[in-house]
C-alpha cells in the first residue's frame, strides 16, 4: 500500500525529476497550450477587477529581488510574490480552465489558475525554455489531477481544493524548474504540507478571499522549494503519511490505482474551457436561458415568471442562496444561480463587461431576478433546464445535459476558445491587436521558444 510504503511519493518524485518533453504526445501539448492561452486571456481580463490594484500595491511594497513579473503591471518582484499575484488575477471571473479529469473520473476543481501561473513565473525567473515551461506544467497538472479524482473530494469537509492540492502540483512544477535533487524535492513536499489552506467559507459568504487559495497555493510551492534547496528538512510523505494530504484534507483515498496508473506516460489536466465568466455550477442554467432567448424574441418586460429547475443538491449548495449584493458584488454575482440566468436573460450573451459593478446593480437584472423560482428538475435526463412563462401565457423550456465546454461530451470549438481569449482582450482593453496577435502566435509554438521573455514583454504596459 502507498500509505505504508511510501512507493507513490517515491514514483510520483522520480517522474517530477524525470519526465521529458520528448515523451508528451501531440494531443496532450496542443490541450496544455490551449490551457495556457485561456489562462492567459484571464489575467488579461481580470487584471484590473475590483481589489487587484491593491493587491498589486501591497506586494510591490514588500521589495525583494526583481525575479519575476507581474503580469499586466509590469513590476517584478520575488518569483514566489509573481506567482500568487498572477493567479490571483487569472481566478478573478472564475473564468479560467476547470475540471480536472482522470481516467474518465472527474473532479471539482481549478488547476490550470495555479500550474500556468506558476510554471510561467518561475520560467521567467530561471530562464527556462518552453519546452521546460509546458513540460514542467504538465506535471503539476497531472499531480493535482489524480489527488482531487483519487479522493472523495467535496467542498462539504469545507476545504477548498484550490489550495490544498492545487500547492502541491505547484510544489512539483517548482522542484523541476529550481532543479532541486530527489531529497530536496521530497521536502518540499513535506514542507508545503504545512501550508496546504483554503476554506470553503469564502465563496459561501461571496468574499474577496474566494481568489486567494489558488495564488496561495503558487506562493506555498515556490517558497516550500526554496526553503528545500536551503537545506530545510520536513515530513518524507507529504501524500500518505498518517497526517498527510489525504489523512488530513480529505476522507481517504478512493481509488489508489489513480494516483500511479500510467504515471509519467499519460498527463492528465483540466479538461474544461468555460465560455461563462462565472462559476461552472451556473453555466449549465445559463445554456438553457441563451438557448430560450436565441429562439424566441423575449422583453424581460414580457416574462411572469422564470422557474430554474435543479436537483436538490443543487438548491442546498451555496450558488442557490438569496439574491443580495453586499461587500464584493462580484463574488455575489459570480456565485449566484439567479444573477447568471437573469443576466443571460436580459443581454443575451454572458461576458465579462455584465459581472462589472455597474452591470450587477442594473434595475432590470433585480427586476428579472424577482421572478425566479428554484424547482425541482422536469422528468428525463437533464441536468439543469429553465422555464419561461410570459404573461400572456407562452411558455418555453430549455434543458442542458453537458454544459457548453466539457471535453469531449459539448466542448467548445477553437474559434470559439479564441473568441474568449478576445472577449477578454477587449473588455481589458490591452493588450493592443497587434501585440495580441503577436501573443497569441508565440504561447501557439511556445515549445520553440529559447525563453519566454518576448511573452512577458507583450503582458506588460
């Protein structure tokens, strides 16, 4: 058994050091690149969201060593300061790559937001080629990928995986690209274990801190590498030690055969491109509302009443709670079942310029959003569905299975990708089309690229 033995930290350590470009398939490379340009388009759009500036603020002010950047400010700052920043601005929608799948298995879950920011930053700071950046990346993946689908893993044990494994995916990016040896490598792994965070409560209760565990998680990684290549001593079995990753932050391994089955052959990852800014929970709602909308000529003037139809789990969980904006309305927005449907209901499309202040207070989305009731779901197979009722007594109804963007059941098209990444280049209004464009062309044929200082160059003003 890996709890007793230690064989799973011992593999899982040999193929963070080991692992080689050369061995990824094509099909694997084009996903990480893809997830990297959607990743990227997300720091661009939520760069600037409401609480960011002064996040920037305050890191700037720490000082330190000038190793990494803060992409879309320009400063550089120690490597470990870069990371968490980055993400942070990438997770700001919740707009950024999700569901990290394994062997068909699928979890809860936000990877991309940690592993591309930080494989990124640190890039940058060691001069690491492409090749070293993606290959790196992929193994930070697929670290994070089997813990959250080998656990029960469920936001009710009030953990937020974003921040527990999630660091010690980044923790793996980390030890390959500061070249750390086995032992140091197998102490960071301890001593990121002590700095595994993240609570639930904080989407719970709509809060800015909702952003926080998956740049906390890069920061944890990169600091707990350091302090390894130090000479810092911790735990050998950060995963399955009595009072390990599973013993602490979840109910126990559910699937052990996961976490080393075609280790080092296959790379498993997110496996999810949102085309909502907003939790992935809602998205499915929001495909029935623009399917009713798009066929049907609707004034929200026009509509009694709009009936979301959702299991019971659903209605208990915490997108389902009471309409209210309160200190960081975009959290409210994000998270809510009500405000995503009303809002897909009124603009006929869902980006990020409607989960903007202005666009959150809008009468006519309170409007809607009164008219809303949560049911159960109709009989079949459906998911989510939505019932619109006018006053003069039509009625339409719209059912979603697989919401838009799961790979490979509804996934969305690389048109459709790319138009993100411009709807998110437009609502930020930076970077310009030309360095855009020239963006998009270097993170295509990132694996041919000496060092990633041109893509740097293009993120900041």
């Amino acid at each position: 058994m890996a709890g007793s033995s230690g064989e799973a930290m011992e593999r899982i350590i040999a193929n963070t050091l080991g692992a080689s470009f050369e061995a990824l398939d094509r099909d694997t490379v084009r996903h990480a690149k893809d997830r990297i340009i959607d990743t990227v388009g997300c720091l661009i759009g939520g760069a600037a969201d409401p609480s960011n500036p002064e996040l920037v603020g305050l890191v700037k002010k720490y000082g330190g060593q000038p190793e990494a950047t803060i992409l879309m400010y320009g400063d550089k700052v120690p490597a470990a300061y870069a990371a968490m920043v980055n993400c942070i601005l990438c997770r700001s929608f919740d707009y950024e790559p999700v569901s990290p799948v394994v062997e068909g298995h699928l979890a809860p879950g936000h990877v991309s937001g940690t592993t591309v920011m930080t494989a990124v930053s640190l890039a940058e700071a060691v001069g690491a080629s492409g090749k070293e950046l993606i290959t790196a990346m992929l193994i930070g993946d697929d670290l994070a990928s089997r813990l959250l689908n080998t656990c029960e893993f469920t936001l009710a044990l009030g953990w937020d995986g974003n921040g527990t494994a999630n660091a010690l995916g980044a923790t793996a990016i980390a030890g390959r690209l500061l070249r750390l040896d086995e032992k140091q490598l197998r102490n960071a792994f301890g001593l990121v274990l002590s700095q595994l965070s993240g609570s639930a409560q904080n989407i719970w209760e709509f809060t800015t801190a909702f952003k926080l565990p998956l740049g906390l998680a890069a920061r944890n990684a990169i600091f707990s590498a350091e302090l390894a290549a130090a000479g810092w001593t911790a735990p050998r079995d950060a995963l399955c030690g009595r009072f390990g990753y599973y013993g602490l932050f979840t109910n126990g391994i559910r699937n052990e055969e996961l976490l080393t089955k075609d280790l080092g052959q296959k790379f498993w990852s997110d496996f999810t491109f949102k085309p909502y800014p907003c939790c992935r929970g809602t998205h499915g709602l929001i495909d029935c509302a623009l399917e009713i909308v798009g066929k049907h000529e609707l004034a929200p003037t026009d509509i009694k009443v709009v009936r979301l139809h959702m299991s019971e789990d659903a209605r208990k969980g915490f997108l389902a709670q009471p309409w209210a904006i309160g200190d960081f309305p975009h959290a409210n927005a994000i998270f809510s079942f009500r405000y995503t449907v009303a809002s897909a209901l009124l603009r006929k499309s869902s980006k990020p310029e409607h989960f903007t202040e202005e666009a959150i207070r809008d009468p006519r989305v309170a409007e809607l959003i009164d008219k809303m009731e949560l049911v159960d779901l109709p009989p079949g197979e459906a998911n989510f569905a939505v019932t619109v009722v006018t006053k003069d007594g039509h009625e339409y109804q719209a059912h979603s299975k697989i919401a838009r963007g799961d790979i490979p059941g509804n996934p969305l098209s690389r048109d459709e990708l790319l138009a993100k990444f411009w709807d998110n280049v437009a609502f930020a209004g930076r970077p310009a089309r030309k360095e855009a464009e020239r963006l998009l062309d270097l993170l295509d044929r990132l694996e041919e690229l000496d060092t990633v200082n041109e893509v740097i160059d293009l993120l900041v003003p």
